[in-house]
C-alpha cells in the first residue's frame, strides 16, 4: 500500500527511508505481549518482534518498571562519567560469555556497535581492510555501510578502499557444488580468500560476519564453516568480529549463536536483543585487545556512550532471560513452529524452503514465473497475513521479496505459534487459488 494510504500528516512530512520499500498500511497505536494494536482496532500479532529486537514482547512488565524506576533516578550522564547499571551490565554481560570475551563498551545502536568494532579492530591490528559477506547488513553508518552489501551502496560515491565481499555460503541455491549437487562450502571458503588475497595490500584487519545472515535471507552458516572463517582470519592475523545483533540472547536456542559452532570471536558485537526493543548496544572482547586499543588511545566518544538508562534495561533483559530459561524456550518453541512451518511446505507448493534456528526462521517462496515470481508473491502472500491478523517481515530487497523473516518473541506462546501458522496456510491458500 502507498503512502497515501496514511493520514495526510504523515504524506505531507515523513522521509521514507527503505528504498523501495512502503511504510507499513496501518498505524500502531499500542502494543503488549505478542500483539500490536492498531489506530483503528485491529490485533495483529507480531511476528518479526519490532525490528527483530523485542524478544521479551512488547511491554514487558519489568522493562517497563526499570525504564520509570531509571528514568526518575538517572538517565543521562556526561560520556566520561560511570553509573552502577553500566558495572553491572558489564558484569552481568561477561558472565553469560566464554572466558576472553570480558571487557564491555555500551552503545546506543547495532551500526554503532559495529562502527566502534571495526574501529577498534584497524586500530589495535594497524591495517584498515575489511571482509564481510556479499549479501551483509552491518548498519548505515560509515565503516558499517562500507562492510554491508545487500543493499544501500549505489547513489552515494565512492565506498572506502579496502572493502571485500566473501561469497554467501547458502546451502538452498548453492554456487560451487560438489559431486553430489551439494554445496562445497571449503572450495568456496578457499576461492574467496584466493580473491581478497590477490585483492589486498597487505592491510587485513577484520572479518565481520553474522552466524545467521538475517537481511541476507536467513541463511545459516553450514556447520564447520564459522571455525574455518576463524582459521582463515588468524592466518593472515586477522580479527574475527561476530555481528549478533539478531542471533545473540537466547534467540536461536543458544545464548550466542557462535555456542553452536564453539568459536569465539576476538569481538563480539550485541545490540536488538540486549534491549528488548530499547536501544541498547554492546562491543565486547579481550582484556588484550582493549589494552591495546587503550595504549593506541582508542577513541569512540558518543552523546550517549555508557548512558545509565539503556544499561539498566540490558541488566533487566539479561536477568528475565536467564530466571525464566528462555534460550531453552526459544528451542522448544522454535522447533514447534519449524515444524509447523515445515508442514506448510508439504501442503503448498509456493514454500520452497524452511531454514533457521530457534526462533530465527526464514520461510523461502518459490520464484515461479507463472505467479509473477516470488516478489510478487511474497508481497501477495503478506498483504494477506496482514489483513488475516498476522505482521511477518518480508526481505524488501531486489530479487528477493520471497524470502520471509519469522522470528516472534521468545515469551510467545503455544497458541499464538499454532494461531500465526494457521494464518499463514489460509494466506497461502487465498493467494495461490488466485494465481492458479
């Protein structure tokens, strides 16, 4: 639906700001739990929860009472200034991670985490070229955007020099295959770098990667992969930065998705999930590498660096998460609705493909030109979701609008999964009798 669709406010002085892509049809009013409300009084439930950031639903009882209990005692300090939340979400944070990952630097948003990331990576190694993966999302900001390339990098000159793109290991649409029409992911490994090697100065200083690509159509790094990449980076005395902006916190069964593979990142960056929907940051590595940032004078100095009001909401997340056991949640309630997901792909023909983990699930439409491919249908099938009830995120990118992003809050329950799915087969249903 166009703009127009909105009051005329709204028309008159609004940026749009996601390319292509349309503000949503319908104007929030409130949101609690699972379920937005709309201006007019519609329930929709919310299954990308928020900006794939509220993983303890809208509104959370306690998220709440921290904010008014914060905000009346301190919200806002000088950057150079401490508060008791930032210690404590340090300690708090650094206890939930493996041994190494121990000192914290809290920020406001992902790109911003990813900024100071990047930063400090070419600061303490002393070279200034960067690998990310081809279909990437790091944020907007400048190094950020530099290392992102699933969208946003034509119309604004020239990107910074030293950028490398490493291919998507995707397992669904394979580019090198085997002998048996699998995906070769080694082979591939070793030609990207065989690339950025013949490409480079001699300056790499950092790998930053999503364990779960989430713009890039949740693509789940195969297993073995991610401790390659890691060898791949210390051969060249690299450093290897995870981006779990998305996959961090309990989301997709583990705590941190790097647990599934047993890597640890030289820095690890957290953003979304740590505040719950309030904009909350984090970088955190090496006593190690923060001392020698430190002795190099590392500089990232924000309005809101260490603020007091987003730290005391992230020890807020971190301690529901843990009392209430929702990594094992995000499992069990994970595998309920793959499973679900994976019977809607036995029924319609249009589902080609369900992956993910936890409750990070992408749910990948078949690009079959007799129902105007899957951009036309993906923007059908959620068109119809909306009206039946149900808010998924669809990849507003080129090429692929097929691809759905599903990820509901972790404290959704059983009936609002079986609710959604049942959603989704009746919007697959009315779409494809009207494309036959």
């Amino acid at each position: 639906m166009s703009l127009r669709a909105f009051p005329p406010a709204a028309e008159r002085h609004l940026i749009r700001y996601s390319g292509r892509g349309a503000f949503g049809p319908v104007v929030i009013e409130r949101a609690a739990g699972t379920c937005l409300y709309t201006e007019d009084g519609r329930e929709l439930l919310d299954f990308t929860s928020g900006q794939m950031s509220a993983i303890l639903g809208h509104s959370h009882p306690e998220i709440t009472a921290t904010v008014a209990r914060q905000v009346a005692q301190l919200d806002h300090l000088y950057s150079g200034f401490l508060s008791r939340p930032v210690i404590d979400l340090a300690e708090k944070l650094t206890a939930t991670l493996p041994a190494g990952l121990d000192k914290v630097l809290v920020l406001t948003t992902g790109a911003e985490a990813n900024e100071a990331a990047l930063r400090m990576a070419k600061l303490v190694t002393g070279k200034h070229e960067i690998v990310s993966f081809a279909r990437s999302w790091h944020g907007m900001t400048q190094a950020a955007a530099n290392a992102t390339y699933s969208a946003g990098r034509r119309g604004y000159g020239p990107a910074a020099p030293g950028n490398f793109a490493l291919p998507v290991p995707q397992r669904f649409r394979p580019d090198i295959v085997d002998a048996h029409g699998e995906l070769d992911w080694r082979h591939q490994l070793d030609l990207g770098f065989d690339l950025i090697d013949a490409q480079s100065v001699g300056s790499l200083a950092a790998c930053i990667v999503e364990p779960i690509l989430s713009s890039g159509g949740i693509i789940d790094l195969p297993p073995g992969y991610l401790p390659a990449l890691a060898e791949k980076c210390r051969e060249r005395d690299m450093l290897l930065i995870l981006d779990e902006a998305q996959t961090g916190l309990c989301r997709t069964g583990d705590w941190y998705a790097f647990e599934h593979d047993g890597v640890v990142p030289d820095i690890l960056t957290l953003s979304k999930t740590l505040g719950a929907g309030m904009p909350v940051a984090a970088v955190i590595t090496s006593t190690e590498i923060e001392a020698a940032a430190h002795n190099r004078e590392f500089l990232f100095f924000t309005t809101h660096v260490n603020d007091p009001l987003p730290a005391a909401v992230g020890v807020t997340v971190l301690d529901v998460l843990r009392r209430d056991g929702l990594d094992q949640r995000a499992g069990e309630l994970g595998g309920r609705l793959r499973r679900g997901l994976e019977g809607l792909a036995a029924r319609h023909d249009a589902v080609a493909d369900v992956r993910g983990r936890g409750l990070l699930l992408g749910m990948e439409l078949a690009d079959d030109p007799a129902s105007g491919g899957a951009d036309r249908l993906g923007a059908a099938v959620t068109a119809r979701c909306m009206e039946l009830g149900l808010h998924m995120n669809i990849v507003q990118l080129p090429g692929m609008g097929g691809i759905f992003r599903i990820a509901p809050p972790l404290t959704a329950s059983d009936t609002e999964i079986d609710r959604a799915l049942a959603i989704l087969d009746e919007a697959l249903t009315t779409v494809g009798e009207q494309v036959a």
